[in-house]
C-alpha cells in the first residue's frame, strides 16, 4: 500500500520579499546596536543570592557541604549539596587553588570550575565604546538630513505641486458622467480641439484657452474634470487652488509659473485647477498686506500665463468652482476663461440617467421603476444621488438581504436629507402633541390647491426635529407664482395651528417652521414685489464699478416706508396662520385620524395617507 507523500507547495503568504536600502540597514543597524546594549546590561547583572564571607566557604568546604564552586573573576558562585546556591568573593590576584593550600585543603576535595569572562569582557568593552558613538552617528545623519531636506523644501517651495495624470492612468471616462449632458458636449468638444488640432487651424479657429466649471456643490465639476483626464490623450496636470498659497509672499506665483511651464514642455496638455476661488477672487477688495498680495500675486501671475505676452496655445486651463460671483472680472474676459460652463442641479431626466450610473454594480429587486425614485429625489444632487444608493445598500448589507428594495432607497432618500432616525424618550403627551403637529402639516397641505401631496408623515425623530412631514415637489420648480408662497406659507404654519386648535398651547417644536414662513414672507415683500407696496425692491443693492469692483449698498428706506414692510410681513404671515386654522377646523376628524395612525404606527406613507382621507384634488 503506498503511502501518500505529503508535498509542501509555498504560497503567497510564505513568499518574502527583503529589500534593502540604506535608510533600513541604519534602522535595523540601531535597533540591533539597541537590543545589544540591553543584553549586555542584562547579561551583566547576574541574579542576586546570598553572599557569604569567605571564611564559611573555607569551613564549609572543609565539612563537605560545597559540591562545586564556579570562579567568575573574583566572585564565587557557591553550590551546596542540597541544591542550594551562594556568593562570595576572594582577594584579587589570589586564586582559589592557593587560598584551599594555604589553609590545609586539597583542592581536589571539591570540583572547581574557572570561566573566562575576558572574550565577553572585550566584547562588552567594544560595544560600550562603539553604542555611543554609532547612536551619535545616526543622530547627526538624521539631523544633516532634515536639514538638507529642510534646504530642499526651502528651494521647492517654488515648484508646482500639480499630479500628472497620463495617458491611459484615468480609467474613468464621458460614459460614467450623466446628467449634464450640455457640460459634456462643450468639454468633448474641447477635447476633440487637443486631439485633432489641424481640423479647426485650417479655418482659422484656435484653442479656447480655458474652460470654467461653475455649479453647486455636488453637481458634478470635479467629475467632469477625471471624465477629460480619462478620455484626453494629453497629459493632464491636476491642481487645487489652495495648493499654490503658502506663507512666504512670492511662492504662489512661483508655483503657477513653474506649473505652466511643465504643462507647455508636455503641450498640448491640460491644466486643471480646482476650487479657484481660492486665488481668484476680485483683487482689491480685502485689507492689503500678508496673504492678500500673496495670493493677488498669485493672480496676477494667472493672468499673465493665459493670455500674457508670450503665446500659449496648446495648454488649455480647466478650472471649476462654487463661487463664481467672487471671481475677477479679469479672469472671466475672454482670453483667458473663454468658456463658462454652468451646472444646475439636475432635473428629473438627469437624476433617472444619474440613478442607473451609480446603480451599476448594485443588486436591485426586480420590478423598481427608476423614474418613480428620479421623483422622489427632486432636490438631490449628483452626489446626493450616489449617497442615497451607497447608504441603501449599507442598509440591505446590515439587514442580511440580497437585494435593494424600494423600502431601503426610501430610508436612504430621507436619511440623507434628515438625517438618520434618533429615538429620544419622549412622554405619551409629548408623543401625543408632535404626531397633532405633524397631522396639522399634513391636513393643511392636502387641503391646499396649488401644494404638492404629502409623501410621508412621521413622528419618528430625525436630526433636531421630533418628526417631519415630506412633501417633495412632483416636478422640478424653475420659477416661483404668488399663489404658491403663499400657501406655502399657510402649510408650513399648519402645525402651530394644530397645537393651539388641540391642546390650546404652543410648543417650541413650531421655531424652523415659523423662521422659514417668515423668510419666505419677507422676500415676497422686500425682493419680489409680491405685497401691497407694490413692484418695488426694498432690500440692499450691489453696486459694481467698470473695473468690476462691487459693494453692497443697504437699502435707506424711510422709518415710514420700514414700518410698512414690517407691517406686510407681519399680514402675510397672519393671513396664512389664520387659513391653516380654518382648515384644521373644517377637516378636525380628519386630523384626529391621522394623529391617531401616526400615534400607532409611527409613520404613514403617501398611499396609507390617502386612503386615510381622500386623493387630493
């Protein structure tokens, strides 16, 4: 019968690689130097026993009690009969053979064993000379080379900090971006530009010298910029505007040269510097010194770069911020950024193509209609979008399912607006008077002609509200009626209403909904003319010179003319409390119903809430 032989077959996990370098032979150098010094004082201090003098070892020998004695220099390491060990020690010079003769004893009559420390006494002796100074050594290594490193940085502070981004590094391309479809045709066609550049000299057309991104935040600028990184055939130097600012004056503007100096070595290539606003503010608008001439250097050094003097043809800057307002009017001419490409928030064909891009690699049930969840996110960025779907999977992933449902994205949609769920211990009465609050909402909205219908209703605590009542818009809002805002007004006052048609009381729970109903009633009055002062603009204006400097000059209103804006705030707002009180009284089983469902169950969703009271009219 043979015997299976058993083969051993290393693996990954058994395959080392050793590398050495300087930097790690002088690591390991003091680390080895370190564990010697340590054993050597450890080896040093033997273990205490009992010393005795010599006279008892000489008696003790004498009656035979000694077994053996070990002569280490001029210690006596003592070993009795019974196992027992003890210490003593001899006049230098003298051995213990003479010291047993002298006193009449054969030095046969015990075993003696003599151990000679000189090997480790010079070995110790040259570690004790070389530790000191090996540790000294590599100190002042370390020290010469922050300092040259220290030199080096002095000297690079000038150098560009950029990432280059070669060909074919960037995996991500046009096809993973959706929903600014306008902002991809204009940057594909600046791409065609770099690489087809003789289709467009043969009409005499030349290459836009910039491209600025301007958008909220979320909506896709960074984005776009890895899109060109992935699909250009240029080298592609990445940048943030932060990164050219140091302390020492000078060094922006060294950077940006030194940066425009790489990209024309390597043109055509594209520069790519985010968050601009960060050195591309209006010039002259701050107190002058420190850190404002350093980064209006730092500008200034820009300007000259796109469109100075000396030509730059094949070295196109793509920049993208949030703030566009704050700009230099300098920097936005034509020239310099001759593109100006806006992002909105997306609407809700861009938010269903957004929602399938970033559900790609995510298991889905089957039966969810994308363009049912691109309603409920009106609202959501792009990156909100990507969020709401990572957290709908985390939820599936912590529940144990296998899938993303409808119920998982809802959670997640609310969660990213809201915030996640908190239970607080509230009393019954508490519960009680927030699910009325929340009914109050709800009621008054149906009710109201030109509201949307309300999606959820919810006691359930999330962020610093006790409940929440969602009434996402049923289709993207690009402009506001008077109508609307005003029963916008009445709806978010629908609440208060409700406490005080209830319990006769008012809670604090009502302070984000009364702060929002005013603001809204104030701008109705003060910017868009929607009260009975008429068509007129109350509020601060901006003023801006033909070198574009502004400044906000504020409104000189008259005490007269400030008493009746206070006077049409205050009827706006009356006007709307005094219509979510009628409606709460008209409809007063109605709320009780659903203050009741919310009291059980905590929250209702739109279908649930409907068959409760009716479809909206």
């Amino acid at each position: 019968m043979m015997k299976n032989k058993l083969v051993f077959k290393p693996t990954k996990k058994f395959q080392f690689k050793f590398k050495l370098n300087l930097k790690s032979l002088l690591i390991w150098g003091v680390v080895v130097l370190i564990i010697a010094s340590f054993f050597v004082s450890f080896r040093g201090e033997s273990v205490t026993n009992e010393e005795i003098p010599l006279s008892q070892v000489i008696n003790d020998i004498k009656q035979g009690k000694i077994k053996e004695v070990e002569v280490v220099d001029n210690q006596l390491n003592l070993t009795y009969e019974e196992e027992k060990i003890m210490t003593s020690r001899k006049e230098p010079g003298i051995s213990l053979t003479e010291i047993l003769q002298q006193e009449g004893i054969e030095p046969e009559k015990v075993e003696i064993k003599i151990k000679d420390t000189s090997l480790s006494k010079a070995w110790v002796e040259i570690l004790a000379t070389l530790l000191p100074l090996g540790l000294m050594v590599v100190f002042f290594f370390f020290i010469f080379r922050q300092a040259r490193g220290a030199q080096d940085s002095i000297f690079s502070f000038g150098r560009s900090r950029a990432k280059l981004f070669a060909k074919g590094r960037q995996t991500f391309t046009f096809n993973d971006v959706a929903g600014v479809e306008e902002a991809k045709s204009e940057l594909e066609e600046v791409v065609d530009f770099l690489k087809h550049p003789g289709k467009y000299r043969r009409l005499g057309a030349r290459t836009p010298k910039g491209v600025l991104l301007i958008g909220p935040s979320g909506t896709g600028k960074t984005l776009l910029a890895k899109a060109v990184a992935g699909e250009v055939g240029v080298p592609f130097f990445s940048m943030a505007g932060s990164e050219f600012m140091e302390m020492l004056v000078g060094v922006g503007a060294s950077r940006v040269r030194d940066l425009f100096e790489n990209a024309k070595k390597a043109a055509p290539a594209i520069i790519f510097i985010d968050e601009i606003d960060a050195i591309g503010r209006q010039r002259g608008m701050g107190i002058a010194g420190g850190g404002h001439d350093e980064r209006e250097q730092t500008l200034n050094q820009i300007l000259v770069e796109m469109d100075g003097f000396t030509p730059n043809d094949n070295v196109l800057v793509l920049a993208a911020t949030n703030r566009g307002d704050l700009l230099d009017p300098a920097l936005l001419r034509p020239g310099r950024f001759d593109r100006r490409v806006t992002l909105d928030m997306p609407d809700i064909e861009d938010r269903e193509a957004i929602i399938k891009i970033h559900a790609r690699g995510k298991p889905f049930v089957k039966g969810i209609f994308w363009k049912r969840v691109a309603k409920r996110t009106v609202g959501f960025s792009g990156a909100d979008i990507e969020n709401m779907l990572n957290e709908a999977a985390i939820l599936v992933a912590r529940q144990n399912k296998k899938a993303i449902s409808m119920d998982e994205i809802e959670e997640a949609a609310t969660k990213v607006k809201l915030g996640p769920e908190k239970k607080r211990l509230q009393s019954d009465e508490e519960r009680k008077m927030t699910a009325y609050h929340e009914a109050g909402h709800a009621i008054v909205t149906h009710m109201l002609t030109h509201m949307d219908p309300v999606h959820r209703v919810s006691i359930v605590s999330r962020g610093i509200a006790l409940g929440f009542t969602l009434i996402p818009p049923q289709k993207d809002r690009y402009n506001e009626t008077r109508s609307h805002l005003l029963e916008t007004v009445a709806s978010l006052l629908g609440g208060r209403a409700a406490e005080e048609m209830i319990f006769n009381e008012f809670t604090a729970g009502a302070a984000s909904d009364i702060d929002k109903a005013t603001r809204i009633a104030r701008s109705m009055v003060i910017d868009f003319g929607m009260s009975k002062l008429g068509p007129i603009f109350l509020g601060p204006q901006v003023e801006t010179t033909e070198y574009g400097h502004s400044w906000v000059q504020p409104s000189e209103l008259s005490p007269q003319m400030k008493a009746k804006v206070d006077q049409e705030i205050k009827r706006i707002i009356d006007e709307g409390y005094k219509k979510a009180l009628e409606i709460i009284k008209k409809n007063r089983k109605k709320l009780d119903l659903i203050a009741k469902k919310l009291l059980e169950q905590e929250t209702i969703d739109e279908e649930e809430f409907e068959k409760l009271i009716g479809k909206k009219k």
